[in-house]
C-alpha cells in the first residue's frame, strides 16, 4: 500500500493523473512506420527498354526498338511508325495505334529477354539482343548523311551475313559512320535507320538481289 501510495503521489506531483489504460493510448499514438519509398515509375520501365530482334524475312517487321520518354514506354518496328504503348499488367503492354498486345517474357534469370507481338492477326516473339558499341575502327569507311533525329543507324550486307544489330554506326561531324575490315571483293550492304533498310544515297551502284530487294554495291579493291 505505500508503495502504492508513493506512485500515486508522483504521478500527481508530474501532473499526470494515473488512469486506467495510459500506456495503451500513448502506444495507440505512436507514428506508424514508414513505408519504403516507391520506385520512380520511369526507373521501372527500365528494365524493357531495348533493342528486339526476328530473322530477316520471316515477317516485314525484323527489329523492334523499345525506349523510354519520361514516364512513357515507345515502340518502334521496322516499316511501321513509332507508337506509345500503354501499360496494362506488369510485362503487358498496348499499341496505342492499333490496340494489339507487346507482351515482355522473363529468361530463367528473371531478366526480359523476348518481346511477343501481333502482325496481321498472327503472333511472334523477338529475342532480346545486345547492341555492341559503334563500329569506328576497320580499313573501309562507310557514311550516310542526314537522319540527325535517328535512334540507331546500323549497317548490314554480305560482309556480315545481313546482321542488322552487329555494325552499329555513330555519329561523327554531323553525319552517321561505320568502319569494317573488308578483304579486296564485291560487297552488297545497306544502311538500317530505326529498322528502315535505307539506300547510301553516294553511291549510286546498286544489284536487285534474288528476293527482289535493290541494295548497294561496294568494290573494295
């Protein structure tokens, strides 16, 4: 009882008066804990930004370049006009001009390593591809002029069995540039500009090959 009686005197002399339930209520008070901050939209996006790549041939469209604006994914295939696309799940996405699906696949790592799309009712998967740095070192020069707006400009023929993401041009006073080892030989290329198969407008010496396609002719000698 006086021990009792001790506490009491205190509480009152602090000017808290003991009541039933006190350190329930202050705990009750107590600011909850923070959550972990959120990550900025655009940094999740991220992750799918890229360069999509099908065998030549197989359907018009052979790359798909994915890049980020802001907060906003974009696609761009080759032959068609670049498009927004909408987000709609976690790895699914719509064409803001046609309205059909980009759905991004995870590999066995849980990296996105394919990208799933529609072209004409049918459905295909392009793989994932790492494009090497700008090819500025080898004995023949190739240059285009103009496309000061493009994303990536490549170059492709026979020299690299028409690979569309191996010779990646870049940019030096004002105009796109590729430099390759050539043997002495005949070579048919073409310039890519944003998945665009383009001519070299400076040369003028062109071959229509067996599919029909008119592409460049360069004699190294």
């Amino acid at each position: 009882m006086k021990r009792l009686a001790v506490v009491i005197g205190l509480l009152l002399l602090s000017g808290f008066p003991a009541r039933p339930g006190d350190a329930c209520l202050a705990q009750s008070q107590a600011a909850p804990a923070a959550k972990p901050a959120a990550k900025p939209k655009a940094e999740i996006l991220k992750k799918y930004v890229g360069r999509y790549s099908l065998d030549v041939g197989i359907i018009p469209v052979s790359t798909l370049d994915v890049t980020l604006e802001g907060e906003t994914l974009w696609v761009k295939p080759s032959t068609l006009k670049k498009r927004k696309l909408i987000q709609k799940t976690r790895s699914r996405f719509l064409d803001e001009v046609e309205g059909t699906s980009y759905v991004f696949n995870k590999d066995a790592d849980g990296n996105y390593s394919s990208l799933t799309f529609e072209y004409e009712g049918s459905q295909y998967t392009a793989q994932r591809v790492a494009l090497p740095p700008p090819s500025l070192n080898g004995n023949t020069t190739f240059r285009l002029q103009g496309f000061a707006d493009a994303g990536i400009v490549a170059l492709a023929g026979t020299f690299n069995n028409w690979d569309q993401s191996q010779l990646v041009c870049g940019r030096e006073g004002g105009e796109w540039v590729c430099r390759v080892d050539l043997e002495p030989g005949e070579y048919s290329y073409k310039f890519i500009v944003d998945g665009n198969w383009v001519l070299d407008p400076d040369n003028p010496n062109t071959v229509e090959d067996e599919a029909g396609n008119t592409n460049n002719v360069l004699v190294k000698k």
